[in-house]
C-alpha cells in the first residue's frame, strides 16, 4: 500500500516551483491619454482604453466585453482588434499568428500604436527578450501615458527584491497616485517583503476607488486571508460575487475560505458547487486543481493523484497543453512522495508544449531528490539555475533541498543563505539543517511557526502548495 503521509506538502511544492501572482464600475483614470489612437469613433476610443485599464486591473472578462464593443464601434479599428485577440482565451500560439497577420492593418496608424502591437505580438510568443526593447522604445515615444508607464515599470521591478520593488511602484504611485493595478500590485509586494499590513492598507486604498471593482475585491479577500482573517474575507468575497456571481477566482475563494475555517472536506464541497457554475475551461480547471489540493491538504495523496488524472484528461480533451503539462508535473511529484518510483518518468516526458517553463526543472530536481536519483537531481537543479525566467531565490531553495537529500549540510546551508526569509520552504529545510546539527531548540520554535501557518489564498493551487510542503516537512523531523 502507497504511504499518504508525504504527499501532501509535495503536491504543495510543485506550484510554487512552476510558476510565477490577481479582483462594478471602470477604474479611474484621471490624467490625460497620450497614446495616439488611429479611429473615427470616441467611443471606440474610450472602450479600447477602458478595456486596457481592466487588463492591468485583472479583470478579464470585462476588459473583453469593453474590446468587443471597441470593435464593434469602430471595425477599422486595427489596434483594437490586435488587444482584442492579445487578450483572449486563445492558445498563445495562436494569439501570435493571429497577431502577426493583423500587423499589415496598422499601415496608417500611428508608430506608437505599431510599436504597441509589436510588443503584444512579442508578449503573446513568450519571448519577453524581444519584447523588452519594444516596450522601452514605446514608453519613450509616449512617456506620459499612465498605461505604457506602469508596463515599464515592471521592467524595473524584474529581479528586484520585494522591499525594492515595493519602492518602485511607491516612486510610479507619486506620478499617478489613483493608479488602480499599480496599487494591487504593492499589495502583494508589501506582503511579500513581510509587511502584510502594510499589503492590506493598500488594499483597501485600492477599493476605496473602486468599490465595485471584481479584482479590487478579490484582492482585499486575499489580504485579509494572508493576515489570517477568514472571517473579514468573506463578506468582501460575497460582495465581489455580486458583481461577477460566476467569477472562479471568487468562488474558489469561498473554498479556501471554507477549508481555513471547517477544513477540506466542507473546502471539497464549496469547490464542487464552484464547478457547477463556472463554464470556461480554464476556470473549470483551477476548480478540478482546487479538488485536487483538499485531497492532499487531508493527506490522501491517492485521492489527489485520481483527481489530477482528471485535470489531465480534462486539460488534453479542451486542448489545453499547458494545462495538462503542468498537471502531469504534479503527478510527478505526487508519485514521488507515494514512493512509486516507476509511474515518474511517464509524467515527467509529457509534452506538447515545445520549450518546457523553468519550474518544470525546479520539479524534476525535487522529483528526481525524492526518489533517490541525486545526479539526474542535480542535473535538473543546474538546468533550473540555468534558466532566465527562474527566480534565484527559489533557485537556491530548490538546491537546498537537493543538497539535504544528499547529506550535505554545508551545501544545504550555503543555498539557504540565498532563499527569501520569508519562504515558508526554506525555514522548514532550515529547521531541517538545525535538527541535524543538534539545535533542537531552535528547530522546534521554526517548526511551531510553520506548522501553525495557513495555506494561502491565490488563484494557483500549485503555488499554494509550499507551505504544505514545508509544514510536512518540517512534522516529520
């Protein structure tokens, strides 16, 4: 019989390892547009630059029925249609073709709109090198647009510290202080650099300027749930879902909020009422990855592999290769952790996908660490350092955990060295490293913390794993 007790924070690892952070009326936007727009209609206009500002904001579905009716004012309206297809649901190789074709339409419209769609064509493909010059030469021609600014400001904040970050978008926040998305942004930074009050405050400066905001909602639901407030969660919850009742991002959160307070069984049952609402595919697959994480939450890996299966078949059946990609990385992991060495390999050579993302290699190494392969593991750790989009932090708790299953206290501590303090993760292989140097005291004091810590709120099951992880961790020393 496969041993459950391990699965449960290693299906949590997984995510976190695998990607990189999300919530009525439109949001403000009180300076003037400087973007040149090539249209017969104001209406289009407006629209197009409403819809824009609900991208930023996260709020998709109302950022597609503002293009959509862009379109509909103006069908010359190349730029328009160019968004209109970037920020669809379509396979992002089809968003590039589609993209690509649309160019020759901007023949008469302005070199700002050109390069702005250069660079949703270079974003749409993944190749975030040769998008970068686009969008600096574009922030150049039109410094002034509040838009094209806050998109180069993530250009600064690549690679940055969360406390340095944090600074970055206060420095943008001076120049456009009513500026929505860059608010919901240092919300989670704040929190990533420890300050979660500070992370809530802003929040709630956030839907003070939109009270009826879906996205500004949601994210004051998360902060509340980050500062371990179910109970302030969900009202705010309950008020986002009266702007959007059959938003999944909410009705997941309803779950969390279920399962933080009365566990994962009344979790699993919010979540299965969730999946009979939504519609889309890829709502219904952050609901089905969701069923999945209460099985593994209550430390039944054998349930939790069964319901991945399904996120698989789901995933393949809708046609969604990424999806299901990162399901069969999972599974992976999840196998691992029951000991099933021999079902390993079938997950990790999925494909479809063509270049697999960082965190692939980041779940190879903790797949391969797991079940005893220490090279192919270190193998993996290197590529995943190797990797430009990987995050060094994560990176060197990644290696840490390789150089623990190797015995190798002073590697494991020398990584640690280089993990984010906060990282849930990396204190448990701290408390892991000081159990075994005979510091049982101080292994104790880390280990109560994380043990009494909560699985987090985000739209990303996989992400939210790690604490699991760590927390399991930690209970078996």
């Amino acid at each position: 019989m496969r041993s459950t007790s391990l699965v449960t924070g290693t299906f949590v690892l997984l995510a976190w390892l695998s990607t990189p952070i999300d919530a009525g009326q439109p949001a403000p936007a009180t300076s003037k547009p400087s973007l040149p727009l090539t249209s017969s209609s104001d209406d289009a206009k407006r629209l197009f630059r409403s819809s824009w500002v609900e991208s930023q904001n996260l709020w998709p579905d109302q950022a597609r029925r503002d293009i959509a009716a862009a379109v509909k004012a103006d069908p010359q309206f190349a730029l328009a249609q160019v968004y209109e297809v970037f920020i669809s649901a379509r396979p992002a190789a089809a968003r590039e073709k589609l993209i690509t074709d649309l160019l020759p339409r901007l023949a008469s419209a302005t070199p700002a709109e050109l390069q702005l769609a250069t660079y949703w064509r270079e974003t749409a493909g993944g190749r975030a090198a040769a998008a970068a010059p686009s969008l600096r030469k574009l922030s150049e021609m039109v410094p002034d647009d509040r838009e094209i600014a806050w998109m180069a400001n993530a250009l600064l904040r690549a690679g940055q510290t969360p406390a340095r970050n944090a600074a970055n978008i206060r420095e943008f926040l001076e120049q456009f202080p009513d500026h929505t998305a860059a608010l919901n942004t240092l919300t989670y930074t704040l929190h990533a650099a420890g300050d979660t009050e500070g992370g809530l405050r802003a929040a709630i400066e956030q839907v003070k300027l939109l009270p009826r905001h879906r996205n500004a909602l949601d994210t004051l639901a998360d902060l509340y749930l980050l500062a371990r407030r179910p109970a302030d969660a969900l009202p705010v919850t309950r008020r986002g879902l009266e702007v959007e009742p059959t938003d999944a991002g909410l009705l997941a959160k309803l779950g969390v909020i279920a399962g933080m307070t009365a566990g994962p069984s009344n979790a699993r049952a919010e979540f299965q009422r969730s999946l009979e609402i939504v519609t889309a595919p890829a709502s219904k697959l952050m609901i089905m990855n969701w069923i999945a994480a209460t099985y593994a939450i209550a430390g039944d890996g054998n349930s939790a592999l069964a319901e991945i299966e399904k996120v698989i078949a789901y995933a393949e059946a809708q046609k969604l290769p990424a999806e299901a990609f990162a399901a069969h990385d999972r599974a992976a992991v999840i196998e691992a952790f029951l000991g099933n060495a021999s079902a390993i390999e079938k997950h990790l050579a999925a494909s479809g996908i063509g270049k697999p993302p960082a965190g692939h290699f980041a779940t190879k190494a903790v797949v391969y660490a797991r079940a005893g392969n220490l090279p192919a593991a270190r193998a993996a750790a290197e590529q995943f350092r190797s990797m430009s989009t990987a995050v060094t932090r994560q990176v060197n708790t990644v290696e840490a955990f390789v150089a623990l299953k190797s015995g190798d206290l002073a590697a494991a501590e020398k990584a640690l060295s280089g993990s984010a303090p906060s990282d849930l993760l990396a204190k448990a292989l701290r408390a892991d490293v000081m159990m075994r140097r005979g510091q049982k005291a101080q292994a104790e004091a880390l280990k109560k913390e994380i043990v009494g810590s909560t699985l987090k709120l985000d739209g990303n099951p996989p992400i939210d794993y790690v604490k699991l992880v760590a927390r399991l961790h930690v209970e078996k020393l």
